[in-house]
C-alpha cells in the first residue's frame, strides 16, 4: 500500500495557525524592469524590489506550490486547509 503524503490534524492545524496571519496577495497591478531591478506592484499599491535571478526563483518557487495546492484540493479528502 502506498504511503499517504497528507498532513496530519495537527499538521492542519498548524498551517490553519500561520494562514490566519498571513496578508492575502491578490492579482499585480503591474510588473515591470528598472535599472538591472523586477518591480511588483500589488493590488494595495504596495511595491517590492527583486533581482532578475530572485524574480526567476520566485517564480519557478510560485509556479510549483500553485500546482501542489491544486493537487491537495484534489488529493485531500477533508479539502483544502482554511485560515483559523
């Protein structure tokens, strides 16, 4: 029988924890380059600075969590973890 790569309840829980203090970050306003510099804008105005080697990162790292979320809404029976 194949191992099960879901999170524990207290696993859950802890991640319910951190998401209740984690700030929402809708779709960018704008993205751009300056100056050698990648620079977000979000959709509360708010600005941040990356090298093109930490936007690259970014988001090969963002592209590869989305489609792991995707998978344990599908994957996890008790669905998707929600903010406590």
């Amino acid at each position: 029988m194949a191992k099960s790569n879901l999170p524990s309840d207290a696993e859950r829980a802890r991640i319910s924890e951190r998401l209740s203090e984690a700030e929402t970050y809708g779709k960018p306003r704008n993205v751009w380059v300056e100056d050698g510099h990648v620079f977000v804008e979000g959709h509360n105005g708010d600005v941040i600075s990356m090298t093109p080697e930490v936007a690259i990162e970014m988001g090969r790292l963002l592209g590869n969590a989305g489609a792991d979320s995707l998978m344990n809404k599908i994957m996890d029976p008790r669905g998707p973890v929600e903010p406590a």
